[in-house]
C-alpha cells in the first residue's frame, strides 16, 4: 500500500510535466523468417537520464511496459511471448523494489505466424512508464504500425539479398562476400581483450620476479639498500625515496613499451603475429638470448652509457634516485634484456596497449622488493645468499627461452604451409629441450659457469622431477595423443605427418573418398569448408545452418579453443551433426587471381590474398580483427545469434553453440 501511494504521488506530482515532455521515441521494423512467419521489431530510443520499465514488474510499483496487438480479423497467431533485452536490474530508490529497467534503448520482438491471408499492416499500442533519478512522467502509451511485405515484394527482397551474398563487380570482377548482421556491435571482443590484457599483466609479473633471481639482479639488492640508508637522515625519508626509486623504475620501463607501441602503432602490432619476417627474425632473436643465458657470452650495453648514468646516480634528490633506477636498468641488461625482449615480442603480437601492460608487470614485480628491502633494510637477513643457485636459474631460463623460439618458427611454417616443421618434428625439439634440462637439474649435465655441485638441494630435485614428468607427457603426442596442457603451441594435428594417428592411412583415405567438394578433415575430424561458396552450397543441401570460424594458422587462442573446447564429447558431437563448419584462414598467403583482387572499403588496403579477404570480411561485417571469432549464419548469411570470440568456457560455448541452432530451426 505505501509503495501504491508512493508511486501515486510522484505521478501526482509530475503530470504537469509528463504533458509536454516524451523522452522515449518508438520506432518498429518487420523481419522476414519464411513466407508465414515474421518477427516484429519494436525499438525505444531512450533520452539521456531516463529509464523504461520492463515488461515484469511486482504489484505496487511502476507501470510496467505493455503490448497489445491487434488482430481483428483474426489472420495471425503470437508466437511465445514478446522477448526483451537484458537492461538492468537494481533496487529502486524511489519504489523501493527490484526493477528491471533500460536506459538508452530497449529491444522488443515479437514473432507472429500467418494462418490465413497476409496483412498489409499490423497496428499495436504499446504502453509505458518513464522515470529519471528524481521523478516519473505518468503512464503513456503510443500506437505502433508494421508494414508487413506482400508476397511480391518478399520475393524481390529475397532476390536482392541473394544478390549482394555474391556480388560480381563488372568494372574489376571483384567477387564480395556479405553477412548480413543483425546486431551491428559485438560485445564479446572487449571482454576477452581485457581478459587477454590481465593474463599479459600477470604473465609479465611471474617474469619480472624470474629476471630478480638472476645473478645480474639479485645482488644489487643489498647494494640498492645500502645506498639508501646512507641517503637517508631519517626512516621517513628512506621510505619515500625508496618508494620514488619504485616508482622511476616502473616508468623507466612503461616507457619502454609505449615506445614500442608507437613505433608499430596500436592496430599493426596485432598484424605482426601472422607476418613470417615478424616470426622467422625473433626466432633468431630469441636463439641468441637463450645461448646467452647458457652462457656463451653476455648481451650488454655499451660501457660508456653505463658510466655516464652512473655519475647522474651520485647527484641525490629525484634526479639521482631515478638516475640510480637508469642504471639499475643498464647495468642489469644482459639478464633483463632477453626477458623484456620476449615479453615485448609476445604482447606485440597481441596488439593494442599489450606492450605497455606487459611492460607495467614486469616493472612492478622488479620495482616492489627493490622498494620495500630500501624502506625496511632490516629485511635483508631473510634473502638467501648469493651463490651457484643464481646461475642456474638464468640457465634454467635460457632452456625455456630455447623452446618458445620454436614457436615462432613454427608459426612462420604453418602461415607459409611449408610442413617442414610439423607436429612431429617440433615435440621431438621439445623432447630434447626438456630432457636435456631435467638431466642439467639433476647434475648430469654441466655448464661453464656453473659452481662445482656435490649434491642437489630438495628444491632442485622436486624441480628436475616436474620437468621430467613433462618431458615424458610429451612423447605421446608423436603418436597422436592431444596433450592439452600445452594446447595452442605445438602445431595442430591436422598438420603432421600422420593426422590421424599412427596406422590408420589406408581408413583415411577411404573416408577422404567420402568428403563432399571442397571439404576435408579439419580439428578432430570434423568435416571443415576452406571455400565460403562451396560451403555455404552444402550447407543449404544438409539443412543445416553454418559456423563462421574465423581463424588463423599462427593463432595460439584457435588452437586452444580446438584442443580444449572443440573436442569436448558434446561440442564436438555439434560440431559434426549439427552445424557446416567454415574455417576462414585470416593469414593465409595465398593470392588471389587478378581479376578477385580489390581494394578495401572499409581500410583502403589491397585485399591481395585469400587470408586478405577472409579478413576484410571479418572486419567490414564484425567491426572485429581479433581471432578466434565465431558467428553461426542462415543460409541467406543473416546471423541467428551473436557472434562469439574466444570462449574457453565449454558449457557456456555449448549453449552457445546450441541456441544458435534453435534459432535456426525456428
């Protein structure tokens, strides 16, 4: 009663204002699904400040948005209920209860069904309530019309669409694919950029306390706090220039990466993970650090900078405090420098700021104990002392720097499609690079700069045990098995020497005899189309819609979401019944005849390959550059849900999958 009253009086209150003043505008549209069946859109555009009340709202509060259509002649059927958009849902100041509300714009649909003669037009009245922070306008309510298309018009319309589908330029005989797309922007990109951002952060902490624990860091620590407490007349004044110190170093490197992403710039760098020079040239670069690591020779700057920053460092105040940082920077180099070049060569790959949060990771975790051992120098009796263990570390490194150099090699052979460097053959490098570390633990293999080892400590053993077990969970990947845990970073098993496992050629090429054109045995045999047209041919045969996969040959999240999702029973039991699967291979090299060659329009740039076009078309329907990127389609190319990016999550890929399906099926 008292939210009855409530209520009552704000419309009270407002209805002066209500009478002059409608910050909601309605517009409709009509969608075809087959000759008998439409869906009638309803949009709100909402002013700035004001919210609309959802459909389902409690007794006692607002007036909840209604519709009603009408159907005097009694020629069509509601099908289900009219669906609404998520919007929000908060506890109302003002109503004092959970409401459902939308602010900006609200979507309604409504399906109806034909049973007898079509209409020219269909009439509704929507009613409605709208609030701001502090008032409500009392309930209106508006007509709504839907011009339904008669059969004439229909069968045009259907005939343009299937026009544009397959559109052949006369002037250059450019052959252009169109999705038609029925919400404009995709929201998952933005979240698993931001997922993508984070785990870069961390990953780049992890790394920063790895470069701490080498022999060209770790010592300067007691140095870094012995400076400090001489520098300092006071507690006090320790802890704030410590946390200066902290803080220059942290810059010193996030300007390194800005560096880095204005000279490639934000959008290219992303490009770069599929460019073979990009690869093939930190192969090589990543080569050199690991031999240095092992302890061939030491990367370092020249002599000259180092001492020149150094006389900065002895000038005191935040001028000398950041100098001293400098040198930390320089003086560390030849243990830092191949970690931040890896670091920086990975998130360059993923685009956008990733160089710059790579970077602020790193510079955390190797600024926060430099920091708190010059604010708190009492500390130092805690750290272990100086000694062999420090070399092994960077040694240690090194191997793991060895084995992700085979990574971009392997990209720049599957981009290019050599097959030099398959499945196989890269386990077997890793097989090598791994046992040869766990004997190195275990003190069967020396290096020289290494300290004479009596006995192996605890840690080392239980060390050398796990990269043992390691090793041994690779060797059957060579016959086959999926290895999931490093899933995404050896070459997928389609492109090995056996796909289908030792053994089984002959029943091989008997189900190859079997594939329908154009198609082939793609990710855990799962009938794949590399051709649009050929694909979307078969699809409309099968009666089935199509999954749009986006994808590349160096993409290490498609591989991932192939080895771990794809290839759970259920996904993969869609995945082979139910859908046709286009894979779009946005790095293939191949080109294009002449006469298929075109210039963008939405980036102005030559489409001169097939791996150009699949991504010319990604980004002119999707607004979206990023793979993997999944959108399930009609066979009039008209997406039936939201298009999806990478999705690690199976069940939540499954639904997805799945209501997809059932929209198709409609």
């Amino acid at each position: 009663m008292k939210n009855t009253i409530t209520a009552l009086l704000f419309l009270l209150s407002c209805s002066m204002f209500g009478q002059m003043y409608n910050p909601v505008k309605w517009t409709t549209s009509v969608e075809k699904i087959s000759d008998k069946e439409y869906v009638l859109k309803i949009e709100a555009v909402i002013q700035s400040g004001w919210h609309l009340y959802g459909q389902y709202i409690e007794e006692g509060g607002p007036s909840a948005t209604a519709f009603s259509f009408k159907n005097p002649k009694k020629n069509f059927d509601l099908v289900g209920k009219t669906t609404e958009g998520k919007g929000h849902e908060i506890a109302d100041k003002i109503f004092n209860m959970k409401i459902k509300y939308f602010e900006d714009k609200a979507v309604f649909t409504q399906k109806i069904k034909f049973n007898s003669h079509q209409s020219a037009s269909i009439e509704a009245e929507v009613e409605f309530m709208v609030c701001n922070d502090s008032n409500c306008l009392p309930p209106s309510s508006e007509e709504l019309s839907f011009k339904i298309p008669n059969a004439k018009k229909a069968a045009e319309a259907q005939g343009d669409a299937t026009a544009n589908n397959n559109v052949i330029s006369e002037e250059n005989h450019v052959v252009k694919h169109e999705v038609k797309v029925r919400k404009a922007v995709v929201h998952p990109i933005k979240k698993n950029e931001s997922r993508g951002l984070i785990s870069i952060f961390i990953i780049a902490f992890l790394s920063g306390f790895a470069a701490l624990l080498t022999p060209c860091v770790f010592p300067m620590i007691p140095m870094t706090v012995s400076y400090f407490t001489k520098q300092s007349k006071t507690k006090a004044a320790g802890i704030r220039n410590a946390l200066i110190y902290g803080f220059s170093i942290i810059i010193i490197y996030v300007l390194l990466g800005s560096i880095v992403t204005a000279i490639f710039g934000a959008d290219s760098l992303n490009a770069l993970s599929t460019n073979v020079w990009f690869n093939l040239i930190f192969f090589i670069l990543l080569v050199v650090f690991a031999i240095s690591f092992l302890g061939a020779f030491e990367i370092m700057l020249p002599n000259a900078l180092a001492n020149k920053v150094d006389s900065h460092a002895d000038r005191g105040g935040l001028i000398g405090i950041f100098f001293m940082a400098l040198a930390l920077a320089i003086v560390s180099f030849s243990c830092t420098g191949p970690i931040v070049g890896t670091l920086l060569v990975e998130a360059a790959s993923k685009g956008g700021i990733a160089p710059i949060v790579g970077m602020l990771g790193f510079s955390t975790a190797i600024a926060l104990p430099f920091s708190l051992f010059a604010a708190f120098p009492g500390w130092l009796n805690a750290l272990p002392k100086s000694g062999g263990w420090l070399n092994t570390v960077k040694v240690v490194l090194g191997f793991l720097e060895l084995a992700l150099a085979f990574k971009f090699l392997s990209n720049a052979d599957l981009v290019l499609q050599l097959h030099w460097l398959e499945r196989e053959v890269f386990l077997t490098i890793w097989i090598a690079v791994f046992g040869t570390l766990a004997f190195y633990l275990f003190g069967k293999i020396t290096l020289q700069h290494d300290f004479p080892l009596n006995h192996i400590s605890v840690g080392r053993l239980g060390f050398g045990l796990i990269v043992l077990s390691f090793t041994i969970y690779l060797i059957p990947g060579l016959w086959g098995a999926p290895l999931k845990l490093i899933s995404g970073f050896p070459p997928p098993m389609e492109y090995s020497e056996s796909p289908d496992g030792i053994g089984s050629a002959e029943s091989s090429d008997e189900a190859k005899s079997s594939l329908p054109d154009g198609a082939e045995f793609g990710p855990h045999d799962i009938i794949t189309f590399h051709d649009y047209d050929k694909g979307m041919e078969f699809a409309k045969k099968a009666g089935k819609p199509v999954l749009l996969d986006f994808t590349g040959y160096a993409c290490v999240n498609c591989r991932k979401m192939e080895e771990l999702v794809w290839s759970d029973p259920k996904v993969l039991g869609v995945l082979k019944k139910d859908v046709v699967l286009i894979s779009l291979y946005v790095d293939d090299k191949k080109e294009l005849p002449e006469n298929e060659q075109y210039v963008s329009e939405k980036t102005g740039k030559n489409i001169k390959t097939i791996g150009n076009k699949w991504s010319d078309l990604q980004i002119k329907t999707y607004k979206a550059n990023a793979q993997p990127f999944y959108a399930i389609v009609d066979h009039k190319s008209v997406n039936l849900i939201e298009p999806s990016a990478y999705n690690p999550d199976i069940d939540n890929y499954f639904n997805w999958l799945n209501s997809g399906i059932k929209n198709f099926k409609k």
